[in-house]
C-alpha cells in the first residue's frame, strides 16, 4: 500500500501518521520519512521485523540499527547512563546520541552490540507514530552501501513489493542526515544539520 503525504496538512499528516503506526504494531514495515531523510521503520523489539529490515536493505549483521524515541525520558530503557547537557540542548532535534547499552537487554536487542544510537525527533508526523508506537528502528531507506534515496516516487518503486507499506512525501529538499554524537567518547562522529558547541 502507498499512501501520500502532504506535510501541510494536518489532516494528511494524521491518516499517514495513524496508517503507519496500525503497520508498525501489527509487525509490519514501514518505508517513510522520518525527521531527516527517508527511512524504515519497524518496531525496535519486534526481531522477525528487524530481521526482514536487515533482508531488505541486504545489510551486513554486524551493523546496528539507530531507534528513535518518543522523548529523552524513554532513553532510560535502553541506557543507565545520563544524557549529557550538550546533546540535551539539542533534542528533541536532528541529534543522534550514543549511550552505553543496559546488560539486561542485550538478549532481546542482538543487533544492538553494547551500544545503542537514539535519537528523539522533533518532527510532528514522527512524534504522531512514536506516541502510538514502541521504539522504532529507522535506517535510511536505500540499499546497504548506496546513497540516500531523497524521492518518495523512487522508494515507491524500489520497495512495492518488500515493504508492507510507503508514505510518500515526494521529495525531500535540502535533507540530510543527522548529527551523530558518542556521549561514551564525547566526539561527534557524523556532522549534520546541529552543530554542537564542544
């Protein structure tokens, strides 16, 4: 199914929104854009979920999936440690932050390694689906190795017959990917559109 999205309306945003969220719980995935580029969003705890996304993208096992969240409170599930103060300024925002991985979760969260990447989007449309959703996994939404697919049309086409659903928001301008920070290492890994003051 594909369903397309405009931004400008709230009523559009809504219907994409609750669409997309009935698909994610019901273990399903979902091609979409997220707060910054397109990606795939699948329930963070779902594993058969997970595992088609890895199947899909054809990504090698060994490379994590980021989880978006619905605020900086949920990030106490998933890690002990205490956001640091530069990357609280900047969420929710474009800001991906990774933490150290609770040892009780490493069982359920396999791809997770013994860290996890979080971010909290500030985005309306995302928000909608996190506060009826678990955690998500959102890699971008192109084959592994290639680049950023920025064209809903061109997703549409790619992912039809894989994903078990598209929102197709046209294409994206001017977007890229988030900043990516270690708060273990306190270093910026990835620059993207928030520039922090270290």
């Amino acid at each position: 199914m594909i369903i397309n999205l405009d931004r400008n309306s709230e009523e559009s945003t809504k219907y994409a929104a609750y669409e997309a969220s009935k698909i994610i719980n019901n273990g399903g995935i979902v091609v979409s854009p997220t707060d910054t580029v397109y990606g795939m969003l699948a329930d963070a705890s779902n594993k058969e979920a997970v595992e088609r996304i890895y199947q899909i993208k054809e990504r090698e096992k060994n490379k994590p999936f980021l989880i978006l969240i619905k605020n900086a409170e949920s990030s106490k599930y998933f890690s002990q440690m205490e956001i640091p103060d530069i990357v609280k300024k900047n969420i929710p925002g474009e800001l991906t932050f990774i933490m150290s991985l609770s040892d009780s979760l490493k069982e359920n969260f396999l791809y997770l390694k013994n860290t996890v990447a979080l971010r909290v989007p500030k985005d309306r449309y995302m928000q909608l689906i996190l506060n009826n959703t678990k955690p998500l996994v959102a890699p971008s939404a192109n084959p592994s190795g290639a680049g950023e697919i920025l064209d809903g049309n061109k997703l549409a086409e790619l992912y039809k017959d894989k994903a078990n659903l598209i929102i197709n928001a046209g294409i994206l301008e001017n977007k890229m990917p988030s900043t990516l920070y270690d708060c273990l290492e306190n270093k910026i890994l990835r620059q993207g559109s928030v520039i922090l003051n270290i």
